[in-house]
C-alpha cells in the first residue's frame, strides 16, 4: 500500500483499507468520530494507522448497534475526560440496552416464526382437504376420521 508520506494514507487507500467509502470517512471528522486527521501543503487529508485503529473501532461499535450520536457522546466525554473511567460504564450500558433489545427481538422473532408454522399446517390441511375432496370415489369424510 502506497503511503501519502512516511505513517500516513490517503483517503482512498484509507477506504479500501477499513472498508468505508471516502464520504462516510470525511463524515466521521464532520461529526467529530475522527479528529486527528492532518492535511498536507495541497490540502489533502493524510491519516494514520492510529486513525485506521479508530475507524476499525467505529465500525465494530456499529455491528454492536451503538448509533452515530452515542458514538459521538462517548467521544466527548473521552475527549473532555481524557480516560476511559466514564466512558466504559456508558458503554457498558448502552451495549446492556442493546442486548436488551435482541433479546426482545428474538422473542418477537420466535413467536412470529411460531404463528407462521401454525399458518403453514392449516393451509396444509386446507390443501389435504381440497385434494380429498378431488379425488373420485372420496367423500372428504376419510381426513376427519
């Protein structure tokens, strides 16, 4: 991978390497995810492998379901803390309400796939029914016995 300078990336080499498209990185310094980006004489953004570490970071808190604005509120309160001691605990309760969540989407999920089945079997038994009740020489009477 070509470097801009010695330690650092450009925006496209930065992307294909974190797997975010150059708007979604250039949205993340708007917003304040990633705020150590520097730019050179040209005025081209250079990033480092600590902004990769972070991007990396960003998009493991996003499959965890953390939205951009708790994203953002954990970082203010690191940037104004400068340690992780209330930043870990706000994490812990955020992932807390998130498993949360799955757990009840799961259980909607399980009853849903419950009222399908329960679906399933008597559009079986209508069809059992119709067929019964085409076929020469059955009165339909034989499935209810």
């Amino acid at each position: 991978m070509a470097r801009v300078t010695e330690g650092t990336f450009a925006i496209g080499e930065i992307s294909r390497l974190v797997g975010l498209s150059q708007r979604t990185i250039r949205y993340y310094e708007e917003i304040g995810l990633l705020h150590s980006v520097r730019r050179i004489e040209n005025g081209k953004r250079v990033y480092t492998d600590h902004d990769v570490r972070r991007l990396k970071f960003i998009n493991h808190l996003k499959v965890l379901g953390l939205s951009l604005a708790e994203m953002v509120e954990l970082e203010k309160i690191y940037r104004k803390q400068r340690n992780n001691r209330e930043i870990l605990p706000k994490l812990l309760e955020i992932l807390d309400e998130r498993a949360a969540q799955i757990d009840e989407r799961v259980s909607q999920l399980v009853a849903l796939k419950k009222e399908i089945r329960e679906y399933q079997q008597r559009l079986r038994n209508k069809v059992l029914e119709v067929t019964l009740q085409e076929e020469p020489g059955t009165t339909g009477e034989e499935m209810h016995t």
